[in-house]
C-alpha cells in the first residue's frame, strides 16, 4: 500500500484460539513507527496458540492492549493502530473512583520532541518482547482517567498547557525492574513531577487507585522477560548506551488516549504554551519559575494565597538526645543541613511568606540561625513562645493574632517530620476541595501500629473516621503531621494544652469538612535516633531517584553502593569503603581503611583508621579511634571520644565523654 501502514497482530480469545484481527491502513510519516509496527507485523504469524487471555493482560491499567494515533497535518492523516478484541476489564485498583468497569478511561502521557522519543523507541524495540511490543516508549502520567468527567480533564489540561512553557527533558540512569529494564529522568525531572502534582491535585476525588499513588517519571524499554540472564544483560546494555550518549529533549505537551475495551485510541493534544480557542474559566495551574522565566518547575498559582504557616517545635526534643543537649531539635544536621532549614526552604518555594516557631524552651538559642533564614529565603520569622505546653492544637489558638489575620489558609507541620514536602500542590488540593482542612497522609506497611485515616464510601478524599491502633485492616493510610487549615479552624480550638488529632480534627471530620492528601516519595518522623537515621537513608534516596548532583557521584574509588552525601570540605583516607546511605559533615576527617555504612558523621569529628562505624551518629567534634567498632543505633554526643579498639554495641553517650571500654549491651553512658 503506497504511503500507508498495514499491521495486523494474533490476539488469545478465551477458548485459547488465536484471531487475526482485520487489517486497517494509516499513513504513517514517522519511519521509526512505521518500522516498529512492520517487525511486529512479520513476527505475528509466528504466534502460537496461549492459555486463554494470555499476551493481552499486564500489570498496569492497559489490560488489552491497543495502539491507536491520528493526526491530521496537511490533509494527511498519521497514526497507527493495534485492535485487541476479547480485552479484560482493569482491575479494580486501575478503576477511577467515580465508577466500574463500564465506564470509559483516559490514559495522559508526556508529548516528546522527536529527538528523544525516537531514540527511546527504538531502544523499546530492541529489549521489549516483540510479540508484546505494541505501543512505543512513552512517558505516562496517569492510567484510568475517568470520561464522567472529561470536561473538568480537558478544561485543566488546556489552563495547565497554555501556561506551560516547553522544558528540556534528559535520560537518567537505567534501573532493574522486576521483569525488566526501565531508564529514569534526569533533566525535566522536577517540571515533570510540578506538571504530575498540579493535575494530580485538582482531579484526586475521582483517580484510580493507582493514579493517586506515587508518580516516578521514567521510560520501560524491557518488560515482562522471566530469564535473568536476559534481563541483566539489557540492564548492562543500556547502561552502557546511555553512558555514552544522553538522550534529550523537549517536553512539548501532553497527548491524551482514550481506552476503550482494549484499544488505546489518541483523543486529543495539549501543546506547552498554545491557549486553545475555547473557555477557560475554572480550576487550572501554570508552571514558572522565580524570575518569570518557564520551565524551572516552580510553581504560582493564582487563586489561593499561601502566607503563613505555624511550625510545632515544642520543647526539650528528649527523644533525640543526646544531640539535643547541645543543639535544639530544629538546629540538628540532617543531611548535612538543619532540619528547621530544610522545612523553610520547602516552604518559600512554595511562596510561604510568614513563618511561627511554636516553641516552649529557650527560643533565643536559634535566634541566630533563623535570622540568616530570614535573609536567605525572603520570610518572616516569628517566634510563638508558650508559658506552659499546649499540645498540637494550643499552639494555633496561641498564634491567631498571626495566623488569622485574613482569611487565607495557613500550614501547620511537626518539626520533627521529613519528606518530599507537597505544600504547592496540597495548597491546590485545598482550594479544589472546599473543605474547612487537610491532612497529609502516608501509607505504611504496618497500620495496625498507627492511627489510621479511614475514608467516606466511595469518597476518595473526605475523611470518615480515625481509627487507633486497628486490630483489623480499615485501611493503611496515616497521618504524616503537615496540615493546611482555613483560618475557621482557629474558632474549634480554646486557648489550653490540646490536641488537635484527638479533639479538633474529629469535631471538624463530623461536620465532613475534613479531607486527606497522598504524600507522593519519602515520609519519617526523624524525633528519635533510629528513625533519624531510616530518615536520612530515605531521603539520601530520593536524592539518588532525582540523580542529585548534591551525592557523591558512585565512581569515586570509595564510594560503596552509592547514597554517600559528603560535605566538600571533608577529607577521605586511602582504601576507605564508605555507603551505603552515609553523610559526612563540614571538617569531617576520615583515616585509611575506614568502613562506613549507614551512619551520620557530624561536623569536626574524626573517625581513625580501619575503624567500623554502621547504624551510628557521631556527634559533633568527636573521635573514633583505630580499629573501633560502633552499631546498632549507636549514639555519640558532642565531644566525645572512643578509643582504639573499643566495641560499643548500641545506646547513647553523653556529650564530653571518653569511652576506653567495650559496651556489650545497648548503654546509657553518661
């Protein structure tokens, strides 16, 4: 056929059959698709006979296959298509919300300058099965868009891509799947998550299971192969490639696919900075950076003013001493920055302008730290100082001059919390909603040691009830101690030691005003040393997924199983093995032969050769000596000193200490 593209695939029937299916003609100008549709073409007739709905069904939504693409340019249709008949319905975690099987779904992927996509596809084409291989490498946002409300997608799709300039897009390194081989982002990585959170935000009520989970951009260029072997030699092979050659390019805007009953069929185009000739009025977001200029992934929306934000610092931070008896709990390095710093910087590129400290003890001790704060990120800092303990819910009523000053909405969040913080986007959420508050939640493995957050009947945001402790399974989801409340809230809570999860929360839940937000990566509450440290592994590893060049990059001769942060300053000896999940502070000085794993070393201290150090904080300004061993959970304070040799087996040692013993069992020393 001159000019067109004939393809055809066997499809599994139910009764084990194989079906041709009829062929269609598309004219196709893209002669890598074409070429990637004519293999698959030639290998079909090879198909042989499966069990029934074998090679149609997959993990994700797509159960069923269908690739279908038209555009029109210059009279010419392009585009090519894949029917699958017999499809499955999608699972029911890959279903929106708003109803079943029946009800027709989109599919949003990423639009992708040719430069990129094609040297992708390609790449598909080479490791992916091809009796499987019917839809080219592409970049998905969300899976089961539902159409019952197709007009609320489109209207946030037009806002958000009129307002979106296009961005620089590059690969990251390969990973392992569990089949197979996926390439991460590198460049665009930021913008791609902003585009993701800003939609994810507004359409949460009615996304699928799936989609309202986590969101980590990347490309699948092998899938669905049981042979290890295989599977480890594409790996390499693809590492290799990319090591030589980066693959980039724009991101243009959004392509949307209808999927119905097995064939994913092309619906429309969203291109980046195009306002497309229709009504626009309603929810939208855009993307811009600080200075104005597009694509930096910084995010403005208009509508909704995120002013203020009250921090719970409390008071002594007993749980995390010794560290504490020398610094407040909010001036403690974590990753080599103080926790209080990572949480304003969060909030100021979220566009926080005013900032309270909660407190209860000796605020003056930061005063210093907060005024460099001030200057650095362009806020305010206030301190709210209370006479006597006034819980999670006092502090608030406490700081109402500040906080209800006019009727925006306000954050709240525990100082002792560290993750990927949401607050651009769970400010949007908040405005689509209109409820009175949110609450961020995390999902967790174990709920049965946590209050869980339970939802309304098909309700996939509006909180229903709490449930403490639960003995049988309601759901897994938990709060992650960051808020946003109207200024509304303030009138619920009287000036007294109290709680906002057991007192106020409840009462604003009953009046079903209360509504919850999926934190997307990395969630700890880092308040005690063993959390501190499963917090700073996780965190070293959102760094490594967003290829961070803050790591220490893993072809340095030290560097074992990356996830190693090392301030500049810090000297590193011969033939050391440090990693995985490790930070090393300013002025640090690591001797020869040292093993490091899963520790933090703090400023000015000195870990001597051949010494062992695993599961451990080391405290400012101390010294481990040759040959010591330091585990499980050890705690050093400031200025303490270990001797050579010596075994500490867990516990906590007070600052200004000299241990010259071994320490069998986990100890207090003081």
């Amino acid at each position: 056929m001159s000019g067109g593209l004939s393809y055809a695939a066997a499809v599994s029937t139910p009764n084990g059959t194989v079906r041709q299916p009829q062929i269609e003609s598309r004219a196709c100008s893209d002669p890598d698709l074409r070429s990637s549709f004519e293999s698959q073409t030639a290998e079909t007739p090879q198909m042989r006979p499966q069990r029934p709905g074998a090679g149609i069904r997959s993990k994700t939504s797509f159960r069923g296959w269908a690739f279908k693409k038209g555009r029109e340019s210059e009279g010419q249709g392009r585009g090519a298509a894949l029917e699958v008949q017999d499809a499955f319905p999608p699972r029911a975690e890959h279903q929106p919300s708003t109803g079943g099987n029946e009800e027709h779904v989109y599919v949003l992927t990423m639009k992708l300058e040719d430069s990129l996509s094609v040297p992708m596809n390609q790449m598909r084409k080479q490791y992916f099965p091809k009796r499987l291989n019917r839809i080219p490498a592409h970049l998905t946002l969300f899976h089961a868009l539902p159409h019952s409300h197709i007009e609320a997608l489109e209207e946030s799709l037009k806002r958000l891509s009129s307002n979106t300039q296009p961005f620089q897009v590059t690969t990251g390194g390969p990973f392992r799947m569990r089949k197979g081989v996926g390439v991460n982002v590198d460049g665009g990585y930021q913008e791609l998550k902003d585009v993701h959170s800003q939609l994810r935000s507004q359409w949460m009520p009615f996304l699928s299971e799936q989609d309202q989970g986590g969101f980590r951009p990347h490309w699948t260029v092998m899938n669905k192969v049981d042979e290890e072997e295989e599977v480890e030699y594409a790996l390499g092979a693809v590492r290799k490639e990319l090591s030589r050659s980066t693959k980039e390019g724009r991101a243009v805007g959004l392509d949307l696919w209808k999927y119905d009953r097995g064939n994913w069929i092309w619906a429309n185009e969203y291109t980046f900075g195009v306002l497309k000739t229709s009504s626009l009025e309603g929810s939208g977001a855009s993307l811009s950076s600080k200075n104005g200029s597009p694509g930096s992934g910084t995010t403005k929306r208009p509508g909704i003013k995120r002013g203020n934000t009250i921090i719970l610092v409390g008071g002594f931070g007993t749980r995390l001493r010794p560290l504490t008896l020398t610094y407040p709990k909010p001036l403690v390095e974590f990753a080599n920055k103080p926790m209080i710093q990572h949480q304003i910087e969060a909030l100021a590129s979220a566009g926080v302008t005013d900032v309270v400290l909660a407190v209860n003890y000796r605020p003056e001790i930061m005063a210093e730290a907060l005024k460099t704060y001030e200057k650095q990120y362009n806020v305010k800092i206030e301190f709210s100082v209370e006479t006597e303990p006034l819980g999670t819910a006092g502090p608030l009523k406490l700081a109402e001059r500040i906080l209800g000053k006019d009727d925006s909405p306000f954050f709240v969040l525990n100082a002792d919390v560290t993750c990927d913080y949401p607050f651009a986007q769970l400010a949007e959420f908040h405005k689509q909603h209109g409820g009175e508050g949110t609450i961020v939640v995390t999902k967790v493995e174990e709920p049965s040691k946590y209050g869980v957050v339970v939802h309304k009947p098909g309700h996939a945001s509006m909180i229903d009830r709490f449930v403490e402790k639960p003995v049988e399974f309601v759901g897994n989801r938990i709060n992650a101690g960051i808020y946003i409340l109207n200024p509304s809230v303030l009138k619920r809570i009287e000036l007294r030691p109290t709680s906002i999860e057991q007192e106020t929360f409840p009462a604003i839940v009953k009046d079903g005003l209360l509504h919850s937000f999926d934190l997307e990566g990395f969630w700890m509450d880092v308040g005690q040393p063993k959390d501190f440290l499963s917090g700073t592994c996780l965190y070293l590893s959102s760094l490594s997924r967003k290829n961070s060049k803050l790591l220490t990059p893993a072809s340095e001769p030290f560097v074992y199983g990356g996830n190693v942060l090392i301030d500049p300053s810090a000297k590193i000896g011969k033939n050391c093995r440090i990693g995985p999940n490790v930070t090393i502070g300013p002025n640090v000085v690591i001797g020869d032969g040292v093993r490091l794993q899963r520790c933090v070393i703090l400023k000015n201290s000195r870990v001597k050769d051949h010494a062992w150090v695993k599961s451990t904080i080391v405290g400012w300004n101390s010294t481990v000596g040759k040959w010591a061993r330091l585990e499980n959970v050890t705690v050093l304070g400031d200025d303490v000193s270990i001797g050579d040799e010596v075994y500490v087996n867990g516990g906590s040692v007070l600052p200004h200490k000299s241990i010259k013993q071994n320490v069998d069992t986990p100890s207090i020393i003081m």
